[in-house]
C-alpha cells in the first residue's frame, strides 16, 4: 500500500518529531492535534501521507514549520515548495493550543472560546504595542 520511494524518510522524522515535542505516544499527539490514532499509525508505517490541510494541523502541535513538514512528506515537490512559499514563524506550544482551541474546528462551547480569548488578550495586550513597533521597523 505504500506510495513510493520518496515516503521511506517520513515515517522516521515524524516518529522523531512526536518524541522530540514531549509526546510518550503517537496516540497521544494525535489526540492533541484531533487526528485519527489510525491515520498517524498510516503515516508511521509508511502506507499513507498526510494532506496539507492535516499537516497545517499538526505541524503547529509538534512545534515544526508547516513547511519543513510537507517537504519531508513530499520532498519531490520541497524545491517547488521553497520557491514559492514564504517562511512561517515557529509556533510555541502554547500558541498552537490556543490555534486550536479558537480555530474554526474548536471544541470548545462559545463561552469558554469567550474566555479564552479574554485570557489571551489580557496577555498580550501589554506587548501588542512593542510587537506592532517591531513589525513597523
């Protein structure tokens, strides 16, 4: 079932990676980035890779660049990929939590997306300004 040569190197840098960010367990990393145990055990044994749109996911979960990801998913196409996609800023953990927990898949009810919102602007709104200024120079 598996795609073709360029897919032998991804299994093991995602393995690498799953244990690198602090997961004991593929399962657990594909709890935290709500994804199918399954689907990640797919992509660990080497028969499937990941859309882009699950790699957007959970590169963020695993602290990576969304990019670095799917040129080791698809390294036929990472020189396309370098040419023409701009680089993307490393997540903290914290923040691809917040992503999640605010993106338009969150479980979370209304309110407690209201409440964490509240939490995370009362947090940054101090640094907004020197964040702003440093994005102006």
């Amino acid at each position: 079932m598996g795609q073709d040569r360029d897919l032998d190197g991804f299994p093991t840098y995602l393995r690498r990676a799953i244990t690198d960010a602090g997961f004991d367990t593929p399962t657990q990393f594909a709890r935290t980035a709500r994804i199918e145990p399954s689907v990640v055990f797919a992509w660990l044994r080497g028969e499937r890779r990941p859309t882009m749109r699950l790699i957007e996911r959970f590169a963020p979960v695993l602290n990576l660049e969304i990019r670095t990801v799917a040129s080791e998913a698809y390294p036929e196409a990472a020189s396309r990929a370098r040419q023409n996609t701009p680089a993307q800023p490393k997540l903290v953990r914290q923040a691809a939590d917040v992503q999640l927990a605010l993106g338009p898949d969150s479980p979370l009810t209304e309110d407690e997306r209201q409440r964490v919102i509240v939490f995370v602007e009362a947090g940054i709104g101090p640094v907004r300004a020197k964040l702003r200024r440093r994005r102006a120079s």
